[in-house]
C-alpha cells in the first residue's frame, strides 16, 4: 500500500513540476522500496527532458543546414552531413601508394552524369560515358584538380574495390551510393579529406 502512494504522490509531484518547469528533469532513476519480503521495487527512469524532445530537428531544418562530405581515408569512409547532423555513411576506396587521395579542404567542383573517362597515363585511351567497361561509373562529382588531373567520387564496375587503396586518387563507391549521393550535394558542397 505504501508503494501505490509513493508512487502516486511521486507523479503528482512530477506533473505539478512540469507544469511550473518545462525543464525539469523526470528524474534520475528513482527506485522505490515496498520494504517487504519481496523486495518488491518500480524503477523510474528520469533522465529526459522535455526541452530535448521538443528540442530534435524536424525533416524541414535539417534540409536548410549547410551541406558538407568528410572523408576518412583510414576508415575508408564518405559521411554526408547537414549541420552537425550527420545524415548517411557510405564505404569507399580511396588512391592506392603513389597516388593517394589528397587530405585538406575542398568544394564540389564539377557533377556529370556519364562520364567521360580519360586514362590519367596514357594518352589517347578513353572509355565514353554509358559504356559498361568505364570506370567512373555513371556519376562523377569532381572536388580535386590540379588543372590537368582530377579527382573526385565515382561509381566502378569492379563493386570489390570498395574498401581498398587502389585507385588514382579518386574515390570509389558503390554504383547505388554514388547516384544517391550524387542527388544530395551540389557544386560548392565543401569536402574535408581527414587520414
């Protein structure tokens, strides 16, 4: 009986305190005893607050955040973001020893839809967009030129590659990840580039 009135009176304390304070919390994890054989208890968890529920970005903020890509070479990792707020994580493959990805600070500089690729060391060999042997894929977002040489994100047709160091540079993703990021960014997303 004690433990119904315990537990009563603690809800109509906490009731009485939301409406006096929005940010009180709903406790701390309370545990009331009965004190008998039993050993009978109600564990009440209270550690939330009514400011962080209301609080949590809708669809609608989230979609007026900034845009930005970070990559993680050593995890070998594209993270999309908005704001703080990080959206979706892809695997990638990155340049392989002698042509590794630049690390630092980049934008978007140019999206295509089926690419041209041209070989970096031969010249003269090219592979048209559409065709199934090309290696880009069917989408490039470019963020790295030199003026001559680019590097950016791809799609390939050799799906194994992701995960691994052996590109040129570039960085490789799985075709349906690339389309999909494809859609999310635009030229001057910012791109970091991280170990």
């Amino acid at each position: 009986m004690k433990l119904k009135q315990s537990v009563r009176l603690f809800f109509l304390i906490g009731a009485v305190g939301l409406c006096s304070s929005p940010q009180i919390s709903l406790a701390s994890e309370q545990t009331f005893d009965s004190n008998n054989s039993f050993n009978n208890s109600v564990t009440v968890p209270t550690n939330y607050y009514l400011d962080d529920l209301q609080n949590q970005p809708t669809y609608d903020d989230l979609q007026n955040q900034p845009t930005y890509l970070k990559i993680s070479l050593s995890r070998r990792q594209v993270t999309l973001y908005r704001g703080k707020t990080e959206i979706k994580s892809y695997p990638i493959a990155v340049g392989r020893r002698g042509w590794q990805t630049p690390i630092g600070n980049f934008r978007v500089r140019e999206m295509l839809e089926n690419p041209t690729w041209i070989h970096p060391l031969k010249k003269g060999i090219a592979i048209p967009g559409g065709d199934p042997e090309n290696p880009l894929g069917r989408y490039w977002i470019g963020f790295w030129t030199n003026g001559k040489n680019w590097i950016g994100f791809h799609g390939t047709p050799n799906p194994e590659s992701v995960g691994k160091a052996v590109s040129h540079g570039c960085i490789r993703m799985y075709n349906k990840d690339v389309e999909e990021l494809f859609s999310q960014v635009r030229i001057g997303t910012p791109v970091t580039v991280v170990q």
